[in-house]
C-alpha cells in the first residue's frame, strides 16, 4: 500500500523534550546539531548522513578557522529524488 499525505513532524514541545533528553546524553552538542538540521532544514537521516563540511561551512585557508554558511545546496545526488536512499556505501563516490 503506497504512502500519502505529509510526513508527521513533532509538536514544539515534543521537540523540546528531545532537546532536553539528549543533554544529558554523550555528544550532547554534536546530537543537538543534528537534530537542529533535521527540524529546521527538514533533512532526512540519509541526507544528514552525507553532508560534508564544505557543504555546512567554509574553512579558511589555515584550515584552523570556519565560517558557517548561510545558504546550503545539497547535491542532487543526495536527496530523495536522486534515490539516496537506494544507494550502498560501496557504490557511493564522493566527488
């Protein structure tokens, strides 16, 4: 039976809660940027999972240093469309 409709998304306290769960967990910055990209970019796990640095930030020459930036463009061979979710590790090359 196909899927319709829209996926369902957590309610703001939901997503608080979550929040307050993984501060008391190991990586509890890393886990928050996670799921700060998946609520307010709207990006799949597998999405997530692929994103390189340059995609997020822009190192400065020294390689010490980052900027965040404001625009994000994902490759399409990242998202949904172009069957992510189809491909396995070993036939994923990234460019």
């Amino acid at each position: 039976m196909p899927k319709s409709g829209q996926a369902r998304v957590l309610t703001p306290e939901q997503q608080d809660h979550v929040f307050d769960v993984i501060k008391n967990h190991r990586h509890p910055e890393k886990n928050t940027a996670i799921m700060q990209i998946s609520f307010k970019l709207g990006l799949r796990a597998q999405e997530i999972a692929l994103l390189q640095v340059k995609e997020v930030a822009r190192l400065n020459p020294s390689g010490t240093d980052f900027k965040i930036l404001e625009v994000m463009s994902l490759p399409a061979a990242y998202t949904k469309g172009a069957d992510a979710l189809g491909r396995s590790k070993s036939q994923y090359q990234r460019m």
